[in-house]
C-alpha cells in the first residue's frame, strides 16, 4: 500500500481547497448582502409586518386617547440631529411605514417590496443601516392607518415616517372624507414622533391634479414634510408596462417608486433638512374630529338577549366606526345608534383570505351623538356570527 502523497497530488489538492474556498467566499458575501440581518454593523436591516395582519386592534384598549393631539404637548428637540443629518453622516436611522398595498409588495412578481430595496440603495449611497417598521397591510385606509399609529407601542423613536395610502380611500366627504382622515393620520404620527421627518407618496394611481393628490401636498407642506410624486414619475416614464392590475404598480413599476424615493431623500440631504415645529392648528378642520377616541371591544359589550350587543357612550362624540373582518364564514349584523338603524352588513367574503374591514359613520339627521348615545349591534343568526371587532369613538367633547 502506497503511503506517500506525492508534490502533484499536494498541489492538486491546494487547487481543490483555493477554488472550494472561493465558491465558499462568494456564497457568504451574497448571503450577507442579502440575508444578514445586521445591527449596527453594515448591511440595511428591514424588520416588517406584513399584508393580512392578524391584529384585532385589542392594544388600542389599553391605548384609548381622550386628550387630543395638542400642538403644547408636543416638544421637539433642537439638538437631536434628523434622518437627514444622520444619513448624511453614515448613521442609523428608524423608519416607520404606514401604508396600504404599494407597502406589502402586492404586484410584485418577484414578492419584493420595494422598500427592501431602498433601505440597501439607502446604505450604498450613505453607508446608514436602516430600519424599517411596516404597518402597511392590503386594503389599508387612511383612517384605519390612523389607529394602527396610535395602537403602536414598540419604544422605538422614529427618525422618518413614510405615509402612503390612497388607493383605498373612496370617500370625499366631511369628516368621512379622505382631506380629514389623511391629515389626521399625519397629525397622529408627527405628534406620537415629533423629531421624525415626514414623507409622503402621491401614489400612481392618482392624477397629479386629483382631489387626493392636491390634499396630499397642502398636508404635507403643513406639516413640514416632503412628497414624493410617483404619479409624476410614472406619467414620465417611457416604459407603459407598470402596474400589475391596472391600479398596483408591477416589479417595474416598484423601482420607479425607488427612483423617486431616493431623489427627494437626496434634496433633503443637501438640503440639511430638519423639523422644526408641529403646528398648532389643524389644515382641515374636520381633521380634529379625529383627535381623541375611545376604543369599546366587541368582548366588552353587554349581550341583553341571544344575538344583541349593546355598549353606551356617555360623552359627546363626532364620529364612529365599527371594524369587523370579511371572512368565509361570514354573519349578517345590523347596527343601531339610539335606535336608528345605521347599516346592515353581510360579512361573508368569497375570496380565501380574511378581510379586515371599517364602517365610519357621522350622525344622520334629526340624531346627535350627544351624552349617554346607545349603540346596538344585532346578529341575525347566533349560530353563524360575524366576527366583529369593536367600535372606535372618535372627537370625544373633553
């Protein structure tokens, strides 16, 4: 038996061990770039929750504001440096996303969103990680994004908060409507995270002169924020393959919305943008309706017979909402407030994922939401149930 390893086959085997080690070396670069999820180190960190969230808005119980967004409550902090600064210097920084399906990568044929992508194009252009909390789910509204920024509570102190929504938004009017509700949802989380810096998306799916994209803009210049008009970009761009469905942009469609993120970003870097102050008054007066609220869970209210829920609300009140999920298995209920009644609702859904879903209602004539206001919810059948969350009561009189 030959014992002996002869010069040939030690430098055979050396090549063998130099080519395995670079395979090696190229698989661990691509998995860092791609996987890792980093801290303070290099790579960009995306930490998300996703479309379908299963929260049952039970956290806003315990988060129940009746105080209002008052401009003296909310202090800004002179010496603390912005995301723009922080950038600018290579630092992290804290993303809050709030958002509806251009958030969750809905039409994206390679499952990204588009996000991923900025948060790494934000750490090759500054070397910032970046860390991102995404409250966007599908079907998201500006209204049920206002709740879901109350709702958190994660001790996290936001540097930048990404808003877009729209597309979900139908309704234009009074307090219901999209102005108020969109400013509330900023208003809301510029109070919650007054040193964060604002952006805003103008959607695609809405013109540049629409009624949501001119409110959008006055909001956002309110509040001392910055747009990012992907309607814009996508009415100049040459490419006409960019949505999915015809309303939710495609992969191609995502990275214009990248394009665009990045040059408004790069205008308040050299800009040395900074947030100076949180003003006192509302843009839209309906807005206000939105500054305090009440949260009652489904759970808490009183059954006074087989299949009828009742709860009453002993302050004046604006505006309320009733949030319940659309699911196969679906129930009917009919809602009465003071005995009137205020809407019949089939919950059943055909498609084979749960809907989470929001009614608002303002009071109708010859009715108030004024002192000891009786809400009644009656289900149809007790054996087949809708699964009915719980009612917000919003601009409750302090």
């Amino acid at each position: 038996m030959r014992n002996r390893v002869t010069w040939l086959e030690i430098i055979i085997l050396a090549c063998i061990t130099a080519a395995a080690g670079i395979i090696c070396g190229v698989w661990a670069f691509k998995y860092y770039k791609t996987s890792k999820p980093a801290g303070e180190d290099n790579a960009a960190y995306f930490s998300s929750v996703y479309a379908e969230k299963k929260n049952d808005f039970s956290n806003l119980e315990n988060n129940s504001d009746t105080s209002g967004n008052s401009s003296d409550s909310v202090i800004i902090d002179s010496t603390r440096a912005s995301a723009y600064q922080k950038l600018k210097n290579g630092e992290r920084i804290n993303v809050l996303v709030l958002g509806d399906e251009t958030c969750t990568g809905y039409g994206s044929e390679s499952d990204t969103v588009w996000l991923d992508t900025l948060s790494q194009k934000l750490y090759d252009e500054y070397g910032s990680s970046v860390y991102i909390t995404n409250l966007a789910y599908n079907y998201a509204t500006a209204f049920i994004q206002y709740y879901e920024v109350k709702a958190l509570d994660n001790n996290v102190d936001y540097d930048l908060i990404l808003v877009s929504v729209g597309a979900n938004d139908v309704r234009t009017d009074y307090k219901t409507g999209f102005d108020s509700q969109y400013e509330a949802l900023v208003r809301a989380a510029k109070s919650k995270y007054p040193n964060a810096e604002l952006l805003t998306v103008i959607q695609s799916t809405e013109g540049q002169t629409s009624q949501k994209s001119e409110a959008i803009r006055a909001i956002t210049e309110h509040y001392n924020g910055d747009c990012i008009d992907a309607a814009a970009t996508f009415l100049l761009s040459s490419n006409a393959e960019l949505n999915y469905d015809g309303v939710f942009p495609n992969d191609t469609g995502y990275e214009l919305y990248v394009t665009a993120t990045m040059q408004t970003i790069a205008l308040c870097v050299g800009e040395d943008k900074k947030t100076t102050e949180f003003p006192s008054e509302v843009l839209y007066e309906d807005a206000a309706a939105y500054d305090s609220y009440q949260y009652i869970s489904f759970s808490s209210m009183s059954e006074t017979a087989p299949g009828v829920y009742q709860t009453t609300v002993k302050k004046d009140f604006d505006v309320f909402s009733l949030l319940y999920v659309l699911n196969g298995d679906g129930g009917v209920y009919r809602l009465y407030v003071n005995d009137y009644e205020y809407e019949y609702r089939d919950t059943k859904w055909t498609q084979s994922s749960e809907r989470r879903q929001v009614s608002i209602f303002e009071s109708k004539e010859g009715d108030s939401f004024t002192g000891n206001t009786k809400i009644r919810i009656e289900v149809e059948d007790t054996n087949n149930k809708p699964r009915i969350l719980g009612l917000i009561v919003s601009g409750i009189d302090q």
